[in-house]
C-alpha cells in the first residue's frame, strides 16, 4: 500500500495506491481531498496507508451520508442522549441535511459538500413558510457540530477515513447575530403582578419561580420532600422536560445544576398555605395525601405541561398591562435584580445552577454597566469620609 500527497489548485489531496485493475491493466489510484493545508493531506495519506496495512477498509463505499445517520448514527444516538437532545438532532439531520446532501456517498463527501450545505441554509434554510427565510448563523453552527459528531463518531469507529467537517468552513461566531435583548421586569412590577395574579390557580407556581430563579421544567418537577420547611431551603434534583408534546423527568443537567437554595419566609408561606390545601382535596375526595408528589400538579396527580403554564403566563401578563416578558425572564428578572442589589456573582450563580460565575457573567453583562457607575460613587464617597 503506497500513498503521496499532490496539489492541485489551492487544494491538497491524499492519492492512495489501490492496485491494479484487472480490467485494463493499469495502477489503480484514489484521490482524497484534504482542503488546502499540506498538513492536512499528510495525515490524511499516513491514516490512509496505515488503516490499508492493518486490514481496515473503510465499509462506506456504498453507503450514503443520509443512510448512516438515520439507519445508523441516530438510533445509537437515541440511547445515549437525554431525550430533548436527541430529539433536536434528529430534527437537524431530518430538516437540514438529508433532504440536501444525503445521497452523496458517504465515502465520496467532501468539506465543499459541507461549505454548500451552509451556504445555501443561511440562503434558504427555513423551513416554516417564510419566503426566502435562511436559517441564522448560529442555527447553521448548530447543524455543524451535529455533522461534526456524527463523522467524528464515523472517522472513529474506522466508517470513514477521516472527518470532513473538520475542515468545513460553518459560519464563525463573529457572524452570529446580537442576540435578542434580555427583558426583564424591575422590583415594583414584578411586586405588582404577584399582586394582581393572587388569585389565580398558579399564584404560588408564579412566585416559586419568581423569588428562587428555578427554571420552568425544575419548579414543575419540584416534589414536597424536595422542601425542607424547617430549613427554608429546596433541592433542586430533577426537570420536567418535554419531547415532543410527551412529558419527562430528567435529572437536572450537570452538578452544579443540582442544588439546595435557601428560600425566604414569603416563598415558603406561599408553599404552606398552597400545601394545606391539596391535603384539604385529597381528604375530601378521599384519598390520602402524597408527601412524596409533585407540588405543582394536574387534576389527575400528574405534572403540568409546562406550555400550559407559559400560555396563562401570557395571558396574565397580557390582560393586566405589563411590560411584556417570557416565562423564562422571571429567572433573568430575579438575578437581575439580586446582582443590582449587590449580591456577590458567585451566590447568584451557585443559586441558579450555573456552571460557573463567569457563565453568569457573561448571561448577565447586561447589569454591569450600572453597577460599575454605582461602584465608582461608593468609592468616591469612602475617600470623602477619609477627608472629613
């Protein structure tokens, strides 16, 4: 097995020896495109020459890149992910890449493949109706790191010779869009819809949310041994997450997501009083009181679907004139709002569940700006008493 490196243009290829063909006579040679670094082609032409010599032809000869990742890639993938993950992959190589560039031959694709690809999704990527809607660049990142892994998975397991999204060209970060400004309420109009909402059936649901940071799917996996009323804290253990239209219970994503927060006086009055009440239904229906359920439950004992929850969100803040929020930004509102306050970054992290403050440094930049006038005042007063 012989192999060299040859140029052509601005590219480099690996030309592997493949024998003669018993048909004409002649050496038979394949060229692989290695992009346009000779660096590349010589490791590419090593990996070749060395898999040849130790009997691992590659099996992707005949088989198509759109083939492997539903046959094969995808359902190996459905058991080693957490579904919601699973499922937005499988959304990506359904709606981007099988319908473009899946019959090209596995063993045939090549970076242009790839670079063409995101071209034309940035071009015309959407699918949901808008004319002549191309996909951002960070959804068209997205769809790289899937391609990414996916032939990463294949160079590894000897599928293929080497990983072409390694040299593709996906948008770069500097491309992406701003992202959307984060909106959040201030202390009076987050006081105000409490207030207004007292009422409603998921009042307490509302503040739990509101005065701990918790994300949606954690306040509605909350169960009441997660609540240690004598402590004034709660443990933060699990999510609800929905797949599809189909609800599950997944542990919370990393360590520092699950977490035990303190949580104040008015928090737990809201939980008390919203405790009496279910054990109150369940004696009059009958039945007895599951210390282990859910807090925040449907008629039937089950979770809530959490879009329900964000539509009465809406609605509430819709009929009662407030400045228009999502669900989510009642977490944003309650660490903004800490960090104006001067709370120390690294308690408003470790309360959110974040992997580090410099996470929540970055998520939250937007609060600095004031904080850094404030400080410059409090340092300016502290020289003036030094005077005085």
């Amino acid at each position: 097995m012989r192999g060299h490196v040859a140029k052509k243009g601005n590219n480099y290829y690996a030309v592997v020896y493949e024998g003669i063909d018993p048909a004409t006579g002649k050496e038979q040679r394949r060229w692989h495109a290695a992009g346009p670094r000779r660096s590349d082609a010589d490791r590419l032409v090593n990996d070749l020459v060395r898999r040849r010599h130790d009997g691992d032809t590659t099996v992707a000869d005949r088989a198509s890149l759109g083939a492997y990742l539903t046959e094969r890639w995808l359902p190996l993938q459905q058991s080693l992910l957490r579904p919601r993950t699973y499922l937005s992959y499988k959304s990506v190589v359904e709606l981007h890449i099988v319908p473009r560039i899946g019959r090209i031959r596995l063993a045939k694709l090549q970076p242009d493949d790839l670079d063409g690809l995101y071209v034309e999704l940035l071009r015309d990527g959407n699918r949901r109706g808008k004319a002549g809607g191309g996909l951002s660049p960070a959804s068209v990142r997205y769809v790289h790191r899937v391609l990414r892994k996916a032939l990463g998975d294949a160079h590894r397991k000897g599928i293929v010779s080497r990983n072409v999204a390694a040299q593709a060209d996906p948008p770069s970060p500097a491309a992406t869009a701003e992202p959307e400004a984060m909106h959040v309420w201030d202390a009076a109009e987050l006081r105000h819809f409490l207030d207004v909402t007292a009422t409603h059936r998921h009042h307490v649901l509302f503040t739990v949310a509101a005065r701990t940071g918790m994300r949606r799917g954690e306040v509605l996996a909350l169960r009441w041994h997660d609540i240690d009323f004598d402590r004034s804290t709660i443990t933060i253990r699990r999510s609800l997450a929905e797949v599809g239209w189909d609800l599950q219970f997944t542990d919370v994503k990393t360590r520092t997501a699950r977490r035990t927060i303190n949580v104040s006086r008015q928090a737990l009055d809201a939980l008390r009083r919203h405790r009496d009440a279910a054990e109150k239904a369940a004696a009059d229906s009958g039945d007895a009181f599951d210390a282990k359920g859910l807090v925040f439950a449907g008629p039937d004992g089950g979770p809530i679907h959490p879009e329900y929850v964000t539509r009465a969100f809406d609605r509430l803040v819709a009929r009662h004139g407030m400045p228009r929020i999502r669900f989510h930004d009642l977490r944003h509102t309650h660490a903004t709002l800490l960090l104006r306050a001067g709370v120390p970054l690294k308690v408003v992290s470790e309360r959110l569940g974040h992997a580090s403050p410099g996470f929540t440094l970055n998520v939250y930049q937007h609060v600095l700006p004031g904080m850094q006038a404030e400080a410059a005042e409090v340092f300016e007063r502290l020289l003036d008493a030094a005077i005085s």
